[in-house]
C-alpha cells in the first residue's frame, strides 16, 4: 500500500459559455454514483462506469444541450480526465497497465489501458459494429469523443478494440464498463515504486 495512504479523492468546478460542471471523484471508492449530466444517456454510462470501476462519482452538468449533447459530453470528458490526472498525483505505487474485456449480450469490448503520462488514444472496432447513429436521441458518436477527452486531459495512453456487437446500446456498455474495469486496475495501489524505468510518469 501506498505508505501516505491518502485518499484518492477530490472535486473541480469547471466553467464555459458552453457548459457549467461540478465533479467529485474518489478513486478508492464502492460504486456510489450520482448524476445528473442533463444527458439521459450520458448518466446512464458513467453510472455503469462508477460501479463496474467501483468508483465514487458525482456529476452535475448544466450545458447547452438546446444546440446538442456535443458540448456537455465533451467537457464532461475533459473534467473527469483532468481530476484523474490530478488525483493520481506521481502515480506512484499503481499497476499502471491493465488490459480488460468485458461483454454486454452480444458486444464485446476490449479496454487496455496505460497510465502512461501521454495521452493517445485509438478506438478500432470490428466491421458493422462501430459506434456511429442514435440510441435514442443521444448520437453515438460522442463516446469516442468522451474518451477522446478523457484520454487526453488524464494523460492516458487507452485502446478501444471493440471486437463485436449489433446493438449500439450494447456496445456504449461494453465500452464503458471494460474502460471502468480496465482504469481501476491500472490505478491500483500495488507497490511503492514508480513504475517507469524512467523513473518519473
Ligand atoms: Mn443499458
């Protein structure tokens, strides 16, 4: 364990023309979620990925969602990163690689994760089931902008190999609980080192 034992948690106010968001993350937590992102199923996949990543998580967001989900979902990715990121201080003592999939009926979702300090993402999905249309009226295309974001304000290297699926609900699931799973073993305590053979992440 991490000799400090400190807390993994904390929160940020973020405010744009565009969007409005509080957010409070404990990276130790059990799952207790509450959001409220103004995007129906926006707070339905950051629930699984509180549970599933047995995180602590709680949302607020007032965006401009009259002109679409785009600015909300976005910035939303932006926050979260950024408090990952910052509550990972030196990540020091974490697993730092993980590799998980997960499966919802018929998808099939592959997170590997690297808290690397470099943002990088790739999302590859296998023929007929990329993320693209509505489920309901959220476009699904915006996932692949939230973990864009997340990716790139947490500074974590993050492939989405999404290997199967028809359903595009499925497949979000499948993405969001295997990137939840994927991030809570990467960001376990299980030594007191650094792991880089730099010696700095
Ligand atoms: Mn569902």
């Amino acid at each position: 364990m991490n000799k400090n034992d400190k807390t993994r948690s904390g929160d940020l106010q973020r405010t744009t023309k565009e969007t409005d968001i509080r957010i409070k993350l404990n990276l130790d937590g059990t799952g207790e979620a509450k959001i409220d992102t103004g995007v129906g199923f926006l707070d339905h996949m950051l629930e699984l990925f509180a549970v599933h990543g047995s995180f602590d998580l709680e949302i607020a967001c007032t965006g401009d969602v009259q002109v679409d989900a785009h600015h909300s979902v976005e910035d939303i990715g932006i926050c979260l990163g950024r408090l990952i990121h910052q509550l990972l201080s030196d990540k020091r003592g974490i697993e730092r690689f993980a590799d998980v999939t997960v499966p919802m009926d018929e998808a099939l979702c592959r997170s590997v994760v690297d808290v690397s300090g470099r943002p990088f993402l790739v999302v590859r999905a296998a023929a007929g089931s990329e993320l693209h249309g509505k489920t309901g009226d959220f476009d699904l295309e915006l996932v692949e902008e939230f973990l864009r974001a997340v990716s790139t304000y947490g500074l974590l290297t993050l492939h989405i190999v999404i290997e199967d699926g028809k359903n595009g609900h499925h497949i979000a699931e499948a993405v969001f609980k295997s990137f939840a799973r994927a991030l809570k073993r990467a960001t376990r305590i299980v030594s007191d080192r650094i792991p880089s053979s730099k010696g700095i992440l």
